[in-house]
C-alpha cells in the first residue's frame, strides 16, 4: 500500500470514528463530508491530488473497504482474508502477503454484509457459511466464527470477463500447439472429455478454452454451481445451482440440473465440476446420445479422476454394482485432460490419457506426457 493509500485509509478510519462520536450529519452528502475532511486534514496537497484523495475514501468507505484496492488491481486473481489483520492476495499463481488490515471483526462484518446484501444472502452464527456470487461472476466464501477460529473468513475468485482460449494457453505456456489441436479436435469429434487437478490448477480455464472448439451451431447447456464459464457460441443456456435459504429450503442441486437438462435438447451439457450424485447422471447422459459433453473433477491423476467419478456415482444410492459403474465410465468418458499448477504459479498440462476398457473395468492409454 502507497503512502497515497495510507492517507486515504487512515482519513476513512478518521470519518468512521466521526461518525460514531455523532459529528457527521446523518442527512449530510457523504462526498460533501469527505471533502471537508481532506481539505482540513491535507490541505497542503494540490487540488488535483486533494479530489483523487477524497474519491478514493469515498470509495473506501461505501465499497468493501480497504479490499477496493485490491479488487481494482486486475493482476489480483484471489483475495483471501484470514480474519481482521491478515489479508493474502493470489497474482499470477502465487500468493502473497498484503498490509491490507481491517479494523476489527465489526469492520470486517460490514464489508462481508456490503456484499451479501444486493444478493440477498446472509450469514450470521446460526447460518455461518456462504457461497454466492457477484453481478460480475468473481465468487465469494464466508465463514464465520465459532467455525473460523480466528475471524470472519472472506475469499473472493475474481471473474476474467474474457475467459482464455486455447491458442491464449498456448502462448502462455499450459500445453504445446500441437497437444491443442488434439484436444480441439476431441472436441469437434464429440469425444467426452474429463478436465482433472487439484484446487488452482486451472481446471474451469481449462473446460471454458475446450468449450471454445465446440461448433457454433450447437445448442450447448452449462450447469456450474457458481456460473464462471463464458461460452463464446450464441446458442447457450446457463445453470446455476441454487442452495437452500435461511429456513432450508429453496435447494437446488447440480443433480438435479443435470436431470433437467436432458429434458432441454442440448447437443452437449457442459458441467463445471461433478462433486456428487450428479457423477451417476452425467455418465448416464454420455450414455444414452450426450456425446462430447465436458466436466471438470478434483484428482490427483488421470486415473485417480476416473476412480473419483466411480465414487462420486456411487453415493448417488441406486444399488448398482460398482462393476457396473466402472462399465458405465469407460464406456462414457474417452478422454481425461490432467494438469496441475506448479511451484513458480504456472498451469501445465502434465498428462492427456485416453480411457478404454480393460478386464477389470477401466483402464487408460497415455496420449501425451511432457518431456521432463
């Protein structure tokens, strides 16, 4: 933080204590009052500077508080906040500590709620957890104590209006042209490809740049828990799941949208991430003339995200025999993309393998492994 952001900061700390002491008119213009505030307390500065000052604590006492700074960096893709007085931030694949402070949990409760509010969400001690998302697509979590030991916990993923494209990831460096037109051509054939890594490796990216190879006259359904995928075709109906409200009702599944979406005439279905019962639904779909739909799973490896979706099916609850099940993958998926992100922050490609059948249900063939 700049000493142009201190002062600010430190004139927004001083505009809350005058408030609190009742020096504030209540019906008065809140820019009015921080002008006044900046001409007495930085009357040295030149106009210029003393109206981007006053704009700046205006922005940072309506907005999100000190988190505004962050949030108008467009190199910040993450901003996690581990209670009042620890704030981390993620840019380009790495995370990194930040001075951001708030005052105190009260101060850092009133950003959460500045947020939650339009969305019609809420979280307090008998409800302390939350997801939702912003107008914009970035993603918001909250927990509250007494689950967070050490304060409310705010983390926001912010949204890349402009999601990547293949050849985007390419010149950054995820996977090699040629491996790229592979997997465009996977998704022109209609192959069902299964994105596969750990948290931050660059699985949605990934999906959204697959997406992109789909043939624009497709009529194409997404299903996300929080919608993040950005197609670029025309004919596109976008899901979104839907949690339970305040009294625990209003659910809305992954599953079930997977379920109605087969009553909706998609030539693919293109769901963010399988985590559930909603496994047993998509492979059931790839099964029955869904060919080429895309889906994104948390996994080690290729072969650990092929075991991970056996699993996932079978807590759907139906009884069926897990031989069954492993028939159903193998013969549902064709391929599992995998990628992790490295030390240095870096997405890459680390294994594309083809899925086949073998004597004990399903096996793989690797297509494509980097060189070390």
């Amino acid at each position: 933080m700049d000493a142009f952001d201190e002062l600010a900061e430190a004139l927004r700390r001083r505009l809350i204590e005058r408030a609190r002491r009742g020096e504030v008119a209540a019906n008065g213009e809140l820019a009015t009052e921080v002008r006044a505030l900046v001409d007495s307390e930085a009357a040295a500065l030149p106009d210029a500077d003393r109206e981007a000052l006053a704009a700046r604590v205006v922005r940072l006492t309506t907005g999100l508080g000190p988190l505004e700074p962050l949030l108008a960096d467009s190199d910040v893709d993450e901003v996690m906040v581990n209670g009042p007085g620890e704030v981390w931030v993620e840019r380009s694949g790495r995370i990194e500590p930040t001075a951001v402070r708030f005052g105190g949990d009260g101060e850092l409760m009133h950003a959460i709620e500045r947020i939650l509010a339009p969305l019609g969400r809420r979280v307090d001690e008998a409800s302390p957890l939350c997801d939702a998302r912003l107008p914009d697509g970035s993603r918001v979590n909250v927990v509250l104590p007494p689950l967070a030991l050490g304060g409310p916990c705010l983390t926001i993923r912010r949204f890349r209006r402009q999601g990547f494209s293949l050849d985007d990831l390419v010149e950054g460096g995820t996977l090699p042209g040629h491996l790229a037109e592979y997997l465009a051509a996977c998704v022109r054939s209609r192959a069902a490809i299964l994105v596969s890594g750990g948290t931050g490796s660059g699985k949605t990216t990934m999906l959204n740049a697959l997406s992109g190879a789909i043939p624009d006259g497709e009529r194409i359904v997404t299903i996300e828990d929080a919608a993040e995928l950005r197609l670029r075709q025309r004919h596109v109906v976008r899901l979104e799941a839907r949690p339970a409200n305040v009294e625990g009702r209003g659910e809305v599944t992954i599953r079930a949208l997977v379920a109605n979406a087969l009553r909706m005439r998609p030539d693919r279905i293109v769901v963010g991430e399988v985590r559930g019962a909603e496994a047993l639904d998509m492979l059931q779909a790839l099964n029955t003339g869904h060919e080429g739909s895309l889906t994104t799973v948390h996994a080690n490896s290729p072969a650990d995200a092929l075991r991970r979706v056996e699993t996932l099916a079978l807590m759907a609850g139906v009884g069926l025999p897990h031989a069954v099940i492993s028939e159903q993958v193998a013969s549902a998926l064709d391929v599992v993309v995998h990628q992790s992100r490295a030390r240095d922050g870096s997405r890459r490609i680390d294994s594309v393998v083809e899925v086949v059948r073998v004597a004990g249900g399903t096996g793989t063939r690797e297509v494509y492994r980097p060189a070390a």
